[in-house]
C-alpha cells in the first residue's frame, strides 16, 4: 500500500542561521522607501508561507534592522487559513503563499487592505488593487525529476501533464495536496486552464493521475526532496524548491516545464485584520517591497524571483520570462478553491481506488 499523505515538515536545504546573521548586515540602497519605524518597538507574529530558511532569515534581518522582535511560524497555505478560521488573531501578517489564498482569507474577513507606498514601484500584475495583498516573489509550477530514476523506468522526463499519465509513471511521481499546500492547488487550477476551465475534464485528468501518485504530500517541498533522494522518479513542485534542491547537492535532479502552459505563484504579503500589531504588520510589508529587502533573497537564498525589476537576482534562480504561462486569474482562482478541493478529496485523493 502507497502512503498519500505526509505530516512532517521539511528539513531546511540550507544554513539557516548562518544565512540569517549574513543577511540582517545589509543596508538600504539610495532612494529606497523605508517605514520600518512604524510599530518598532512592538512585538510581531508572521504566518509564514515560505521554505523554513526564508522564514528564518527574512524575519532575522527585519528584526536586526527594526530592532521590533519577530516570532513565525512557518505553514502551507491551507493551514495558515484553517489557522485564521480558529484563531483570527494569532498572527500579524501573512508573508508568502500565492495571492489567490489571501484573496479567500479577504473574503472571510480575516486582511485588512493596505497599500503600501512602495507598491507603486511593483508591476501592476503584483498588485491587488483594493491593497488585500502585494507580490513580494514569483515562481512557476514545474516538473523535477531524478534522472537516474527516469532511465531506470525507461521513461523520460515530462514536458506536458499528459506525459504524467505514462504507465512507465505509474508509482512514482509526488505531489502535494491541494487542502495542505498552495502549490498542490496551483496544479489544479494549472490544469484546469489547460482544460478552459472545465472541472469535470480537470477532475478526471486527476483521477487518471491518481494512479501514478507514489504520495500526497502535505507540503510543498516535500516532494522535491523525495526526487532528490531516489524515492520517487518527479515530482510536481515549484522551480524555485527543484532548483534549491539541485543546489543543496541533490545532482540527479532536473528540471522541466509543461509545454503546453505552466501556473505560475504571486508569492503575497497581506497585513491580518484583528493583529495585535497592524501598524508594524504594515512596516514589514512596507520593507518587504522595498529593494533593500528584495536584495536578500539571492544570498538566502530563496531561488524565487524578487517582484521588484531593480531588485538583485540570484544566479541559480530560474528565469520566468521566458516561460509560456497559462492565463492566471487570482480572482477566479480563489472562488474556484474550495470546489475544487473539494471534488479532489471526495473524488480522487478520498475515492475507492486511492491506495
């Protein structure tokens, strides 16, 4: 019998305290808007919707500069809104997971709008327009296979979901669960753009895969290291965590993109309504779309894009200009959520044929 859901969280691919201390020295390049003062002297919470070291060093060098003290707690996206339902209040801000998620978190009352004034240096596609949310990185929806793995099945590495469906698969692709992991949502909602948004042919291009699933993983990044140590053959998994992967020493990993059009995430930062802290909720947003904050992402590193066009860029990130990307509607995708996760845990993660 295959496992379909993993509880553990992922181990960090990088130093993380050593890449905390490096980060929280730098300074703000000239003319970068700077509102740290604001909410200094109080305590912040942050939901936090990024790998492990991004949470830690990110919140590192903004604690350093602010001297404002910073507790995360780092979740998926779906826990960080089953946390919202429970306790509206625990965090302050919301930092990373894609923007449809805090577009749902609006929807129940849960973000105050706020818009930056550093937003205005952001493209427009990095913006909600009543201030819900801002991006503050981007990444695409990608397959990260083990090579070795491939030419021991005799199959070759994906280049269109249909290529998932090879019965040469069949056991041994990962991916993480739409209810747990935004990315796992961003797969659905990929493949039903593919399909014109028709969920009926969405879900049953799902229940074929099924099949092939070796694990539901409960996070995002769980699969890639699963790829990378031979347990399963690919992975669907952001570029940025295959990428971190393959830098972290995991060589037989590649990378591929579906031909046909990929999903792509706005990695968004949202200030929570009911914060103990909104004024300094709002002066860490405020810095993390400032180019000061952007820069560090290359020495984290985070291997997601900054959203700022002036911001440094790290040499292993993977370019996402040059990507065919589906059409992305934040709006449509997050008031198709909930339907489609749960087509997906009644009829293909919960169906009789899930092993």
């Amino acid at each position: 019998m295959r496992i379909r859901s993993m509880l553990t969280a992922p181990t960090a691919l990088t130093a993380i305290v050593a890449s905390a201390l490096a980060l929280s020295g730098c300074s703000a390049p000239p003319g970068a808007e700077d509102s740290s003062g604001a909410g200094a002297n109080g305590s912040l919470t942050v939901a936090c919707s990024q790998q492990e070291d991004f949470c830690q060093a990110i919140t590192a060098a903004y604690e350093k500069k602010t001297g404002s003290p910073v507790t995360y707690v780092r979740l998926g996206a779906g826990e960080v809104l089953a946390r919202l339902e429970t306790n509206p209040g625990e965090f302050d801000i919301w930092m990373g997971g894609q923007a449809e998620n805090h577009l749902v978190a609006s929807d129940k009352g849960w973000i105050e709008d706020y818009i930056s004034p550093n937003a205005s240096a952001l493209p427009a596609e990095y913006n909600d327009e009543k201030g819900t949310w801002s991006g503050f990185y981007t990444d695409s929806i990608a397959f990260c296979s083990n090579q070795d793995e491939l030419d021991r099945l005799g199959v070759k590495a994906p280049q269109s979901f249909e290529d998932l469906l090879d019965p040469g698969l069949k056991g041994h692709i990962a991916m993480p669960h739409p209810a747990t992991a935004g990315v796992g949502y961003m797969a659905m909602y990929t493949v039903a753009q593919l399909h014109n948004g028709d969920q009926t042919a969405t879900i049953d291009y799902f229940k074929q895969l099924n099949g092939s699933i070796m694990q539901y993983s409960k996070s995002a990044a769980t699969g890639t290291e699963q790829a990378g140590r031979g347990e399963t053959a690919v992975a669907i998994a952001l570029d940025s965590d295959c990428q971190k992967a393959i830098d972290a020493g995991y060589s037989s990993l590649t990378l591929s993109y579906p031909q046909e059009g990929t999903g792509y995430e706005v990695g968004a930062v949202s200030v929570l309504a009911n914060a103990r802290n909104g004024e300094g909720a709002k002066a860490m947003m405020d810095w993390l779309l400032s180019t000061e904050a952007q820069d560090l992402y290359a020495d984290v590193p985070s291997y997601a894009a900054p959203t700022l066009p002036d911001a440094k860029v790290g040499e292993s990130v993977p370019k996402q200009d040059g990507l065919k990307h589906v059409t992305w509607d934040n709006r449509d995708a997050a008031d198709s959520r909930t339907e489609y996760i749960d087509a997906f845990e009644e009829q293909v993660a919960g169906s009789s044929e899930a092993k």
